[in-house]
C-alpha cells in the first residue's frame, strides 16, 4: 500500500533564497573582529534578499586563534564555553537587524545542564533562539573533546517553510533524514567541518543521497583555510553545495549550485518550495509515497 505524504507543518512560501557562507578561517584578534566578520556575511545575505544564512560546523573555533597559547581540548571547550551567551545575542541580533534566519553552524559547549555538546544555535528572524544538538559524534570529537550527542532532532517551523538540521556527520546517517522528512521538512541544514578531501566527499555523497531519497532541499556549508594556535582544527577543507531531487523540476545532477572548492566565499540558491512539494506528489519517481515500511518492520522481525 502506497504511504501518505508527510504533513507540511505551517504555510511554507512557494520559493526561498539560501545563502550559504565558505567561511575562511583565519587568526583573529578577539570576539569583537570574529562578529564583526560574522556580521558582514549576514549583512551581505540580507543584501541579497535571503530568508536563511548558514554557516559551518565548529566555525566559531576561530575564537581560540586569539587566546595567547594552545589550549588543551578540555581548556577549550570551557572557554569557548564563555563565549556562548555573547555568541548566541550575536545571532539574534544578527537575526532581526538583518531579517534573515541565521544557522550559526556549531558552537561547542558545555551546556546548561552540565554536558559537553557540539550544538547548532538558530536564531529567527523574529528574535528567537533555537538549538539543535549533533547526535552523532565522531571519535575525533569523542577522544579530543569528550562531546556527547544530542537526543532530539524535531524539525523547526519557520517563517519561510519548515527545516531540520544535520551536523556534518549527522548527514551520513539515512535515519536522521527520514525522521527529519516525516515531520515535514522541506530544506535540511547541514553545517560541517571536514579537515581532508575525503571527509568532504563523505559528506558531500551523503546529503545527495538524503536529497534524493527524502524529496528535500539539502543545504551544506564547510569551512577553508588555517586557523593557527587551536587544537584539532588544523586544516580544512570544503567546497559547499545546494544539493536538489534529480527529477525533471531540478537541475539533473542534483545540484543546484556549489562553490569552489578551498576559497572564501558565498554563494546563493533559489529553492522552489512548490515545485519540491509536487514532485513529492506527481514526479518520475516518489520516494516518500513508494515506501514499504511495513516490509521494513517484517525483515527486522517487529511485528506489524
């Protein structure tokens, strides 16, 4: 039996503009020079008439660049962990100065209730902050910091269509986005951090993969360059992309547009909500419709 689509959660616009920061990491002198490049990514975004902004995974790493030596692992999650009330006002200001939703990639932390996470602050545009929790941790992160994952992965309900986010290696997890499609996700966030080619590539195929078997937008952006004097943060490579359904309403390789690899920059992409939301329903292929879950369940042994 054919399975319903899932529920669109609020009035989702028929199109959206995402900007997408490579941001280049580089040494700093303090908080005041890194929000003062944040602020000026998300100025341009705005500029250019985006409804969301996203940036990289641990990009807020620059921060201990300006620290007079390395910090250990430990030492810098806790001071990175002081920055966290002056990082998060910065995105909400960032937030309704700008108009513009701001995915403040990852900041580590230790959080209110005492755990270490690697969170995904949001703030929208009418001034609130959001946060979601990476759930997968890699053993870099594991053995480095003593990070934990997160639990939850609810989707985020906003003015400019329903999104979920997946943190770097989050995305290479096929559970995550089908959990993230059935609440009705349109558009999956993916802020990442990734040191070689490789680790980029595993990523990159990864949200593809969930664009394509999900019927959503997919949204990636990583870091470049060098960052002197910070712990596990040596290198850093990307090349961010907008990744789309490979049917007729999207460009056929399923990318809708992608930056070169290793430079600063940004780049822009007009996601059509309405074209997504009928080729759930009418395209060459439908995913979501044409799932078996109750054969899933028979082969895991679970009963109907």
């Amino acid at each position: 039996m054919a399975q319903p689509l899932p529920t669109v959660p609020g009035q989702p616009p028929a199109r959206v503009r995402v900007a997408v920061v490579q941001y280049g990491q580089r040494r700093v002198s303090g908080f005041d020079e890194f929000a003062a490049q944040v602020e000026e990514h998300v100025r341009v975004a705005a500029d250019y008439g985006s409804d969301f902004v996203l940036f990289p995974e641990l990009f807020t790493l620059q921060l201990l660049s300006a620290e007079p030596r390395m910090l250990s692992p430990a030492e810098a999650i806790e001071r990175l962990s002081e920055h966290t009330p002056a990082f998060t006002a910065l995105l909400v200001r960032l937030a309704t100065q700008y108009h513009v939703h701001v995915i403040g990639g990852t900041h580590p932390t230790r959080t209110e209730e005492g755990t270490l996470r690697n969170p995904c602050f949001i703030a929208t545009r009418d001034g609130v902050l959001h946060r979601r929790d990476k759930l997968h941790i890699t053993p870099s992160e594991q053995g480095s910091w003593a990070v934990g994952g997160g639990d939850a992965a609810d989707v985020l309900v906003t003015d400019a269509g329903p999104i979920g986010i997946m943190v770097c290696y989050d995305s290479e997890f096929p559970e995550l986005g089908r959990h993230l499609a059935d609440q009705g996700a349109l558009v999956l966030f993916v802020p990442y951090c990734t040191d070689v080619r490789s680790g980029h590539l595993r990523v990159r195929y990864s949200c593809q993969a969930r664009a394509v078997e999900n019927q959503v937008y997919v949204v990636a952006a990583g870091n470049v360059g060098h960052c002197p004097g910070v712990a596990n943060f040596d290198i850093q490579y990307a090349q961010s992309g907008v990744y789309t359904p490979c049917d007729f309403p999207f460009p056929p390789e399923g990318i809708a547009a992608e930056a070169s690899a290793q430079v600063e920059q940004m780049l822009f992409a007009d996601l059509d909500l309405a074209a997504l939301l009928e080729a759930r329903r009418n395209g060459t292929v439908k995913n979501l419709i044409d799932r078996r879950p109750g054969l899933y369940a028979q082969w895991r042994g679970e009963a109907p």
